[in-house]
C-alpha cells in the first residue's frame, strides 16, 4: 500500500492521474491541501511513487529504488510483448 508524507505533499495531482485504481484523492489536513490514499482501493502497484515531484510518496515495504526497478522491468516488459 501506498504512503503519503504529508509534509512533502503538494497536492499537484501527478498520482492521481497515474493511479489506474483511483486510490489517491485530494483532502485538507491542517489547511493543508494534500493527497490521501484509500486504502480500500490501493493494490500497492507503485505507478503513483515515480511521477511525484516530492518524493512524498512509498510503498509500504519498499524503497523509492525497489519501486522504480519494478516499474521499468514491467514497461520493459510491456515494449517487447
């Protein structure tokens, strides 16, 4: 599952639009605008980790690196099918 750090947020909505499973959504904290995941919806897939500019988001047991090598093995993979 994903994870937001509130103090690096945002909100400029890049994961949002990258999330294919609508599991970020924009809420106020403190009067702060920032992104929330839902939980009910985030499968952990990590397409939201990369296109933020923060670096305010992870996924919960895995590093920013991890995440970025599964993602390229699967466009990699994606290119060649």
């Amino acid at each position: 599952m994903a994870r937001v750090d509130a103090a690096r947020c945002t909100a400029c909505n890049e994961c949002l639009a990258a999330c294919p499973y609508e599991a970020l959504e924009k809420t106020v904290v403190d009067g702060q605008q920032l992104m929330r995941v839902v939980a009910s919806l985030c499968k952990g897939g990590g397409a939201c980790v990369p296109v933020c500019p923060e670096g305010a988001i992870d996924i919960i047991g895995y590093s920013d690196r991890e995440v970025t090598a599964m993602i390229d093995a699967l466009a990699g993979e994606a290119v060649h099918a």
